[in-house]
C-alpha cells in the first residue's frame, strides 16, 4: 500500500487538486499545512491559518464569480 500513496501524491485524486498551486492562496494553503506539521496535526492550534486560508478562498471565489458574471455567452 505505500506504493499506492506515493503514486496518489505524484496524481492527484481529483482535477482541481494540480491547480492548488496556482491559486492564489497557495501560500496560506502551505502555512496551514505546515502548521500542522509541526503541531502533530493539533488542529486546535492552526486555526488561525485555516480562518486566513478560509477567507483567502472566499475572496478567491467572489473574483472568480464576478469574472464570469462579466463574460456573455453570446458576445
């Protein structure tokens, strides 16, 4: 089975998962996970990242709505 683990981390299991890095919150979504890391995955004490992460993403997500709220289908 760690074979199959390493395989899943070079493949993501879902599409989206190869553009994390291109997100513009890529540097929050490292923090949180570093934070984790090194807090033995103490979920209590990164909450602070995951909040920024969070309204990282959101704003993200409204941009990204906006954007397609602009563009017509028949132009």
């Amino acid at each position: 089975m760690a074979s199959s683990s390493s395989s899943r981390a070079q493949t993501p299991p879902y599409p989206s998962a190869a553009r994390i890095a291109d997100s513009p919150c890529y540097p929050q979504y490292t923090a949180s996970l570093k934070c984790l890391e090194e807090t033995n995955s103490d979920k209590s004490k990164c909450q602070e990242h995951f909040d920024v992460y969070k309204e990282c993403k959101k704003k993200e997500r409204e941009a990204r709505l906006e954007r397609n709220r602009n563009r017509s289908f028949f132009s």
